[in-house]
C-alpha cells in the first residue's frame, strides 16, 4: 500500500496528513491500493492487450527464433524412423505377437515365452491386473482357467467310478487332462433353506465319547471338522479371505455366490441341528449333566448366538466359530 503524508496547517495548528494512492488499470476502471494486486490483475485480464504494446520489429525477432526451433524439432524425428526398418518381422514370436531384435534372442524367448502379449496377464486365467504387484499376488493363488461343468444329461450318460468310497465322474478336457466329479456332493436347497449333510462317516467311527470329555464350544469345533472332512459335505468354498462371499453348491455341479452374511448364519444352523440329532441317537442318558450343557450350548449356535444369560459370551463364541469356517472353506479345492 503505496501512502502520501504532507503538512496542513489550520487554526495556527499543524496537522500531519497521510493520503492513501490507489492504483488504476490503464485497460479498465479496476483500482486497487497495492501495486501487486494491479499486476496481477493486468497479467491475468488483460495479458492481449500487453503484447500489442510491445515492439513489432521485437515480435519479429521472436518469431524467427521459434521457426528456428521448429527446425530443430523435426530433426530428431528422422532418428526416431530409422530403428523401425531394423526391425525384421520374420523374428516374431508365433506364442505372443511379440517381434525380436535378432534370431538369436528369438530363441532364448520361445524357451521362456508363455504365450502372453500383455506383461500384466495371467498366463494361467489370462485375467489383465493393474500393476505387477497385483499379478505377483494372484499368481500365488490362481488355479488357472475355471472348469466349464458339462449339462446333467452329458454327465449321466458317463459311466461313473467308485475311488475311496465316493461315487464319482471323471471328464476329459481340451488339454487331456482328468478332471473328477464328485455326484454325491449335498446341495444347499434355497428354495426351503435346507442342507441335509452327510454323517454316515460319522456313524462308521463314533467320536461321541470325544464330545463328551471337552467343553461345549471345542465339541462343536470338533464336530464341524469332522463332518467336513467328507467330501460330500463340501458344498460352501471360500476362495478368498478377503472377499464377502463364498461359492455354494446349489445342486447340479452349479456354484453361485452368496454373501458370507446369509449364508454362514444357515450353515451354522444345520451343523448345530446335526450334532443335535447326532448326539441324541447316541447318548442313553438324556438327563446327564454333559448332555443338558452341550445341547444347550448348540440351542444358542442354532439362533444365531442368542441367549438369556451370558449374552456376550456366547456372541464371541458364535462369531470364532464363523471365523473358524472361513479357514476350514478356503481349505477347500
């Protein structure tokens, strides 16, 4: 802010007068009291009207400066053309389009090529990922292209085998390679919201006496482990951790997603009705004490965790049991 100050004298009095100067733009009315702010302002609004001031001979000389440039430029674009009729096409990749420098180098590539054009594909699932730590992370758990699962009638028009115990159906693929069926595999029914698991395992090897040595919440924990050592029981598989999903098996070698909300809540529902009824069939005194305490503990994990007393408690215990799935599910292939 730019001041005038003078002498004024009145009354016989001297009097100290300061003036403010305020600024004008010679382009407009805009006025301002500080010299930065009128620069700025011209600098901005009225930046044309400042080069048809200046000096056309001055505009001249600036103007064969920059048509010199120009001549510079295009100079390097002859070197940028050159390599290109290097580059001989007859030292192409046949995997992955990709053209080489020499045929020596051709060689040392097909050894190592895996047939992918984009450095950022999977050579397993050809998925595309955003960055090369993101393939490196895939690539630890990819399993490769997922399995195209022929129609019902295909299916039971093959003569099945019997391996270990469970009925099965083995197809050949494109790359010769065996994949195995399993036709025995229980089903989630989604329309009655019902699975009915398989415990003929369990009735071969009886481990109630297991049950009966060990708290309510480790019993249940040894129970859900052991009925999903069947491969039957294996209808739920948890691909990733990370995700809020899991792929259940709906019945006719179909999987469809469903969120881990929904559908642990019903699973933990039928393995507490399992091991009621399992219990149950197996146990003569119905008014043991260990009895009461484990069916009362399974009458909690039926409903979700609720109960009168030791609300908490029994949450907690609920929800480590949900965790607990989870690893067990992404255990499966």
């Amino acid at each position: 802010m730019r001041k005038k100050t003078h002498i004024k004298i009145k009354n016989n009095k001297a009097f100290i007068v300061m003036e403010i100067i305020n600024y004008s733009c010679e382009y407009c009315n805009y006025t301002t009291k500080r010299k930065y702010d009128l620069n700025r302002h011209q600098t901005a609004k009225h930046n044309n009207q400042k080069i048809d001031n200046i000096e056309v001979d001055k505009i001249n000389n600036d103007i064969k400066n920059v048509n010199d440039n120009i001549n510079n430029v295009n100079d390097p674009i002859k070197n940028v053309n050159d390599p290109i009729k290097i580059v001989n096409p007859a030292n192409k990749c046949s995997k992955c389009s990709k053209i080489l420098s020499s045929k020596n180098y051709l060689q040392k590539h097909l050894l190592i090529c895996k047939g992918v054009s984009n450095p950022l594909e999977c050579y397993l699932c050809h998925k595309i990922y955003s960055s090369r730590s993101s393939k490196s992370k895939h690539l630890k758990i990819c399993k490769g292209l997922e399995i195209i699962v022929k129609p019902v009638e295909e299916i039971q028009s093959i003569q099945p085998q019997t391996i270990n115990n469970n009925t099965q159906i083995i197809l050949n693929n494109n790359c010769n390679n065996n994949i195995t069926y399993n036709i025995n595999l229980i089903r989630f029914n989604e329309e009655e919201l019902k699975i009915d698991f398989d415990i003929q395992h369990l009735e071969e090897n009886n481990i109630i006496h297991k049950l009966y040595i060990i708290s309510a919440e480790d019993a249940f924990r040894v129970f859900y482990k052991k009925l999903f050592e069947n491969k039957n029981n294996q209808m739920i598989i948890k691909q990733n951790l990370k995700h809020t999903y899991s792929k259940v098996h709906t019945g006719r070698n179909i999987w469809q997603k469903m969120l881990d909300d929904y559908i642990y809540h019903i699973i933990m529902h039928f393995i507490s009705e399992t091991l009621i009824s399992y219990i149950s069939n197996h146990t003569k005194n119905k008014e043991d004490m260990r009895y009461k305490q484990l069916r009362d503990y399974l009458d909690y994990m039926a409903t979700k965790g609720y109960s009168y007393n030791n609300t908490k408690e029994i949450e907690k215990s609920y929800k480590n049991h949900i965790r607990s799935l989870k690893y067990l599910f992404n255990s499966f292939d």
